[in-house]
C-alpha cells in the first residue's frame, strides 16, 4: 500500500496539487541497456533520476526491480466517435480507462476544422477523460477556423485523401495545407488510401467482408502515398500497412504503423467472423513491417471501439464497420513482441513513447529531469493471457488468447497514481488537454 501525500487547495480559480513522491529499486530502459534506479517526482514532474536517492520523509513506491516505462502516448485514437454514421460503442470514460489499464497515459484523438465536432466540443466530450488528450485536426482545406485552432496551438492536420465524414479530398488542398503548416511549424498526418482505385475495384462487387480487403490491395495504398511524398514537407502517413510503403517514405515524411497491422495478418479474412476483423487499410503481412522496424517513426492503434452487435448488423461487403480496439493492448504487447524477438526494448520505447511526444512537442515520453511525470510500473515478470474477461475494452478482442510478458501495474498520470497494483486509485481521475 502506497500513502501518497497529497496537498490539496484552490487559489482563486487555480486548482493545484503538490505531490512528492520516490519510486525506489526500478529499472530503466535505455540506449545503453537496463539501468537500476530511483526517481523522484515532485509538482507534476521527474525532478530526479538517479543510482540511489537518500531522502527521507517522502512517499515512496517500491519498485522491486520492475521496469519504469514512460507513459505511453497513442498518436491515433478515434474514442467517442459519434459522427460518422455507425457510432462506436464507448464512452471517453470507459475507452481512456481502458487506456490507462494498458499504460497508455496520453491519447491524441481528432477533431474537425469546419464541421462538427470542432475542438472546442471535442474538448467538453473529453472533460472526463481518465488520461491525457489532445486532437489532430480534421481538414481539407485552409479556412479561418483551421488557421485559429492553429494558432491556439494545434501543430497537426489530418488529411483524408478519400471523402470522409462527407468531406471531399483534392491535392490541390493539400498541398495549401502543406504551406500552411510550414508558417506554424506543425505537421500533416495523411490517411492515404488511393479513392479511384479503390472504387473502381468495388465496383458492383456485394457479400463476403473478405472483399474489403481485395478492393483494397497494396496498390491502393502506395500509389497515394506517392502523390502525398511528391507534396508533404512535413508530415507521418498514418496507418501504414505494408511493407513497401515503409521502403517509400524518406526524409521529412515519417511512417506510422499501428498495433493490428503488426499483430495480425490477412488470414483474419478467412474466418467465419471476418466480418469483426474490417480495418481500413485491412491487415496484411506483418512480418514485412517486422522486417522494416527501424523504418517506423512510432506505433499508435487507430483504436475503435465496436461492440459485437454492431459489427454483426453491418457483415456484408460494402456494408461494414471498419476499426479494432486497441488502446489497452498497445504497449503491452509491443514490449511482448519486442522481447520475443529480441529487439531492442530501447527502440520500443522510442516507438510507444518518445517519438509521439518529440512530434507532438510534448514535454513527454522520457524518464529524465524535467520531463512531465507520466510513468508506468511494468511487472515484466508476469505471463497472462489475452482474454475478453481481463481487458477493459468491448465485447469481443481481435487477440483472444495471446500470451503477454508483463503487465502494467502502477499507473503515474502528471504526478499522480491513478492506478495501483492493476486497480484503480481515484475512481473521480482525470487527464488533461495536452498541446
Ligand atoms: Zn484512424
């Protein structure tokens, strides 16, 4: 039992809490390997990082030789999505805690520019939210309300290059957005899916939810990802999902690839519940993305969260409900693979964490002086299996059965436990917007 010390008071409208709290006996990742520590936390941030600390009189949270991970910062989430024309089944409550449960302390979800929700609505629905938030900003062209919300300090835009949400895609407005963002140092993050393409191979096709993924073939993708290098200064194609797409992007332009793309393969499509497994772009070979890890800027999961029942009323071809929950999933499952196939947990780490936050500007995703408080302790000693029961998100899980290494198990959100030992500390938590 940990008796963290809180000191609690509101100075005008100003709430404010001081906590001091030492996290003694953990280890940290790092490029040189594992190293044993102690860090202290003092107001919100990691004051010290250090072989022994010597002090006294604070609360202190025994680590027993457990990693300490950063926070996990999820660069694609679409919690709460009410505005397209199958809901998804969460609430932001139920969807962030389920983040939190699975060491995910920071999700950047999306708003749009110019139709609702705008991020100001988006902002209200998140006022619960048990983890830290932010948004990418829906657009597809410069208006006056994209160029506010920029000046507010949004750094990114999505850009659909298919219609989305009844939003038209040109390049002639992406390439605006482009020299927009310049102006603002931020960044576009582009979902390039190849429309005329894949209409045409959709056409008059109906039935088997295999289909989604033969309308949608390799070539759907990397042929918009090439009209997206030939004009993105600065940006991260989302979703990544094959290999070659990897070998495409240079330079400014980064890739990202998500939990389900690197966990499942296209063989989902012959299952007599296909139907469940729809994603857009579908899932295909992950070991080509494996084979191309030091090629990947970050992993997120474009978590969405769809009941059971909502995936069996839409099963048919091209009537189906693309999206997979994967927030809980992402980190735990990422340093499985990557300790099943040695790989660097130091990568891994940079992956979940830290190039989220570099991106994003965010004063995250290390375990350093200075950086914001948001830690995990991970028992990587524990083995358990993926089960609907043990997890926190919808009624069905796409990895039934999945052996993981480790578990998080206390949870540091801006200073403060807000789960411990697997179970929630405060039941009235909450995050904050983050830019
Ligand atoms: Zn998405």
């Amino acid at each position: 039992m940990v008796n963290a010390y809180y000191l609690k008071g509101v100075i005008g409208e100003i709430n404010w809490v001081y906590c001091k709290m030492i996290i003694k006996d953990v280890k940290i990742i790092t490029n040189d390997g594992i190293i044993e520590a102690d860090i202290k936390i003092e107001d919100n941030k990691i004051t010290k990082v250090s072989k022994i600390i010597h002090e006294k009189g604070e609360d202190i949270i025994r680590g027993n030789g457990k990693l300490l991970l950063p926070g996990g910062i999820d660069n694609h989430v679409h919690i709460f999505k009410k505005y397209l024309k199958v809901p998804t089944s969460d609430t932001v409550r139920r969807s962030t805690i389920a983040s939190a449960f699975g060491g995910t302390t920071t999700v950047i979800d999306f708003a749009f520019s110019d139709r609702s929700p705008k991020v100001e609505e988006r902002i209200e629905q998140f006022k619960d939210s048990f983890v830290n938030y932010s948004f990418h900003i829906f657009a597809s062209d410069i208006t006056d309300n994209l160029i506010n919300t920029l000046k507010s300090g949004f750094k990114s835009v999505k850009f659909m290059m298919i219609e989305y949400a009844g939003i038209k895609s040109s390049l002639s407005g992406l390439r605006r957005i482009n020299d927009l963002l310049k102006k603002f140092n931020g960044y576009i993050m582009v979902h390039a899916e190849d429309e005329e393409l894949i209409k045409s191979l959709s056409e008059g096709k109906k039935g088997d939810p295999k289909l989604h993924l033969l309308t949608r073939p390799e070539e759907t993708e990397l042929s918009a990802v090439l009209r997206a290098r030939a004009i993105v200064d600065n940006g991260i194609i989302a979703h990544v999902s094959c290999g070659r797409t990897l070998d495409l992007i240079e330079g400014k332009l980064l890739g990202e690839v998500v939990l389900h793309h690197l966990l499942l393969s296209k063989k989902v499509y012959e299952r007599s519940d296909s139907h469940l497994f729809v994603t857009s772009p579908p899932v295909r070979d992950p070991e080509e993305l494996w084979k191309r890890i030091n090629k990947i800027y970050m992993i997120a999961t474009d978590h969405n969260w769809f009941d059971r029942a909502i995936k069996e009323e839409h099963k048919e071809f091209p009537d189906l409900v693309p999206g997979l929950p994967g927030v809980e999933l992402r980190v735990p499952m990422i340093i499985t693979e990557f300790m099943k196939r040695k790989l660097p947990l130091s990568l891994a780490v940079k992956l979940l964490s830290e190039n989220p936050a570099k991106l994003n500007g965010l004063n995250k995703g290390k375990i350093a002086e200075g950086y914001d408080a948001d830690l995990v302790i991970y028992n990587q000693e524990k083995k358990w299996k993926i089960s609907v029961d043990n997890t926190h998100m919808a009624d069905w899980t796409p990895y039934e059965g999945y052996e993981v290494i480790g578990k998080p198990e206390t949870v540091i959100i801006n200073g403060k436990i807000a789960i411990e030992n697997e179970e929630i500390k405060d039941e009235f938590f909450t995050g904050k917007l983050v830019k």
